[in-house]
C-alpha cells in the first residue's frame, strides 16, 4: 500500500509539474494571438476532457509504443520501452490532466486588462518583464487554481494508466488501481483506507481552489 501512496505522489508531482510548465506557457500564446488552426489545437488540447479514459489510453499507446514511430526511435537508439513503466503513467496523467491547468491559466490571462498592459509598456517594460511581473501576479489565483485541479485529476487518474502502465506492484500501481484491485481481491480495509486518502486530499484541494477561483473574479470585478 505505501508503495502506491508514493509512487502515486511521484507521478502526480512530476506530471504535475510537466503539465503547469506546458499548460501555462500555451495559453499565454494561445490568449494573445490568433492564427490559422488555432480552434482545431484548441479541441485537441480539450479532448482528454471529452473522450473516455480508456480511449485516451488507448491513443497514447498508439503514440508512444514500439510500433509507432516515436517507440520505434526509442526502443533502437537507446532499447526503452516506455509502455508499463511510472513514466507512461506519467504521460497518461499528464494528457489527462494538462486541459484543466490549460484552460484555468488561459481563462486568468484574460482577467489582465489591455490597459495595464499598454500602461507598463510605457513604462519601458519588455514583453518577457510584462509576462513575469504584471501578467502572471495579476492570473496567479487561477493559475494555481489550475494546478490544483490538474493535481487532484493526476492523482485520480485510472483508466488511461491501466492501459499504458498496466498494474505492476511497487512499478506502476498506483492508489486507484490499488483500490480497484483490493475491491476486486476483497481487500476492503485497504481499499478504504485509500479511499478515504484520496477523498481527504482531493477534497482539501478543491476546497482551496474554490477560494482561489473566487478570488479571482472579486479581481476582475475590481479591475473592470
């Protein structure tokens, strides 16, 4: 049991941290131009959201494993096989889990008036000190509001992960796959235990993010 309490914190903070890097920067582009296919990337980032889990874990096994080309460069080059590792437990929290944190900071860059943007560019302020010192302060609540949220979908994620890491005790089983099998074996203690983890942890990290989020649109009430 405490192999996958731990395994599943690694997976959900390195994911966690994998996603809020790529999730923010995106929609920092994504909300400031507009081009050609943008609607389409849109979709595609939103999707994750909208397909079954086992679907989603069956497109990544199509990506990363040694058929495809990517597992093929892999697998000859360096003789990894990514499929049924923590790592492929990684990229499945990490598809799952990357349109909440990109939607959230993408929905906070709106909140920064083109005002303030036009009035630190006055100022002599250059696009990348705008990025860092006035844009992501005035996002930060629903940026990390994001985060949370992708957190608490990582660390929940079970049907993708089955898929592409399979349930290999102390390597790739992590809490909701322990619990699905301890339900299945009839192991309820444990699998009450870790329910009630996931449920404390989860709960606490809405909880927050709520507070986070309303936060937010007291902000930009008070912006506009």
């Amino acid at each position: 049991m405490y192999e996958a309490i731990f395994l599943s914190l690694k997976v959900t903070g390195i994911s966690t941290l994998i996603t809020s890097f790529l999730g923010i920067i995106t929609a920092y582009i994504f909300s400031k131009h507009d081009f050609r296919g943008k609607s389409i990337l849109e979709t595609l980032f939103l999707m994750p959201i909208a397909l079954p889990p086992t679907v989603v874990g069956y497109l990544i096994m199509l990506g990363i494993g040694r058929k495809s080309m990517f597992g093929q460069i892999l697998y000859k080059n360096f003789g990894i096989n990514i499929l049924f590792t923590w790592q492929a437990a990684c990229i499945a929290a990490i598809v799952v889990s990357f349109p909440l944190i990109y939607q959230n900071a993408k929905n906070a860059f709106t909140y920064v008036g083109e005002d303030v943007k036009d009035a630190a560019r006055v100022d002599g302020a250059c696009e990348l000190k705008l990025f860092w010192f006035i844009i992501i302060p005035i996002a930060l609540n629903g940026i990390i509001g994001g985060v949370i949220l992708a957190f608490v979908r990582a660390l929940g994620e079970f049907g993708a992960t089955l898929i592409v890491a399979g349930n290999i005790p102390g390597q790739t089983q992590t809490i909701p796959l322990l619990i699905y099998f301890s339900i299945g074996s009839g192991d309820n203690r444990t699998a009450n235990i870790l329910v009630i983890l996931i449920m404390v942890i989860s709960m606490s990290l809405v909880l927050v993010t709520n507070k986070l989020l309303k936060r937010n649109e007291i902000t930009k009430e008070s912006s506009e």
